[in-house]
C-alpha cells in the first residue's frame, strides 16, 4: 500500500543510536607464571636485643687508655710492697719468739722437793654395818724449792697423783694441791693422804706408841703433779713432774724426826 511507511529495520535503528558500537572481542591468550616476590622488613633501631657485660666497657677502656691502667697498676705498687714487707717483719718476730721460747724451755729446771716432817693420825667413824671402823691418815709437810730465775711454776691439783708407800704396801693416796710458786722461791707445803681401812703394819704401829727413836721408819712417796710455767705471767709451757722420795724417820710418834731422805724430780716425757 501507498502512503505506508515501511518499518525501520534494526540496523538502522542500530546506526541511528550515538553510542560507539563495542570493540571486538581480544582472543584468548595462555596464564602467565608469577615471579617469586621479595619482602624487606625493617627493624627499628631503638629497640635492643642483647646488652653487652660490663666487663666488655672497662676492657675497651684499657685498650683505649693504656697508660691509666699502668698508672693504676704503679700506684697500687708501693703500697703492696708495704705491706709484704710488714708481713715479712712480723713472720721474722713471730719465729724468732718461738724460738727462743723452745730455746729457753730447754734451759728450765725442774723444782726440788723435800720432807720436812710426816705424822700419822688415826681416824674413826661410823661404817655402814652400823660399828666403829678406823683408818689412818698421813700428813707429809713438804718443802718446794723453784730454782728458776725468770719463770714461775703453777703447781695443778687436777690430774695429779700421790701415793705413800711402807715396804711393797701401799698405805695412803692423795692429791698435790695447788699453789704458785713464784722465780727464786722456797714454799713449805702439807700434802695429806688417806689409808685404807685396816691395821697398820705391826712395825709402824709399835713406833706410834713410842716417843724415841728405837722404831725408824721407811717411807717411800711418789708424786705426779701437771705445772705451768709461766714468764712475766704468761704461760711458756706446761708438762707434768714426777717426784720420787725415800725417807726414814725416827718415829712415829711424839718428837719424830727425818733421819735420813732422798727425792729425785724430773719432767715427764
């Protein structure tokens, strides 16, 4: 029919549109392979992970300043050898004392004893049985004698030992009591020893009733007493005496009399 318009066709209504037309698709390509990557990391310079000894400072400083270290060194110098020979000084008194203390020990004399008198008494008392007993006691009076000139003698009653002695029999025990006895000095003395229950032998008591001397008596005495010597009062040496004595009386009743003694002192070993 005349006068119809025909349709316009999508080509045209396509050009007729002011938007460019799309680009042609870009063809497929193949995957590309990814490069290895590399990452730095940055520690800050503040932060500290390991603190050095401080020993590590004072050697740096010897190598930077060696002359102070030398310094050092000269001025404690003096003050050592001070002192080495102040020790050397004193280790010199310290062994030339001991010495001549060893030395004058060797030259120390034993003190001398001797018996001035001995006197028995008779003692009674009550034993256990509930009867009378009796024993005898011995009173020695002693002379001491310290021949030393410089040194004391502390005479210890601990530890000693006397013992009195009639014949074999042993008749009466006791202790050395204690005393000082002072450089150049004579002590009397009693020692007191005390028998054991029972008769006396028949020859002491028959001198007991007599006053003459028509009954002698031997006595033998032994004594072990520990001394200390001391100088200006100071202790040098201790050791133990043994004193060994004979002696003969005229009686051993009234007016008894030393005849005759003999008593040997020496320094135990």
């Amino acid at each position: 029919m005349e006068g119809q318009v025909p349709p316009a066709s999508a080509d045209t209504d396509d050009l007729s549109n002011d938007e460019p037309p799309p680009p042609p698709s870009e063809p497929l390509s193949s995957p590309r392979l990814s490069r290895p990557e590399t990452y730095v990391i940055q520690i800050p310079k503040d932060q500290i992970y390991r603190v050095p000894p401080p020993e590590n400072a004072q050697i740096a400083e010897r190598f930077r300043n060696p002359k102070s270290s030398k310094e050092k060194k000269n001025r404690y110098l003096p003050c050592l050898l001070c002192m080495g020979i102040t020790l050397l000084v004193v280790g010199l008194i310290l062994g030339l004392t001991v010495l001549a203390l060893y030395y004058f020990s060797l030259s120390l004399e034993a003190p001398e004893f001797s018996i001035v008198n001995v006197v028995v008494r008779k003692l009674k008392y009550s034993s256990s049985h509930g009867g009378k007993s009796s024993t005898y006691s011995y009173k020695v009076s002693l002379k001491a004698e310290n021949k030393n000139s410089r040194t004391g003698i502390y005479y210890v009653s601990r530890g000693s030992s006397s013992s009195l002695s009639y014949g074999e029999k042993n008749i009466g025990i006791g202790k050395f009591p204690t005393l000082y006895q002072g450089e150049n000095n004579s002590t009397n003395l009693g020692l007191v020893l005390y028998g054991s229950e029972g008769a006396l032998p028949r020859q002491m008591a028959k001198s007991m009733k007599e006053n003459k001397s028509h009954s002698p008596v031997w006595f033998g005495l032994k004594m072990n007493v520990p001394v200390k010597m001391y100088l200006l009062f100071v202790e040098i040496w201790r050791k133990e005496i043994l004193v060994d004595c004979i002696v003969k009386v005229s009686t051993l009743g009234k007016g008894s009399q030393v005849i005759s003694q003999a008593c040997e002192t020496k320094f135990k070993d």
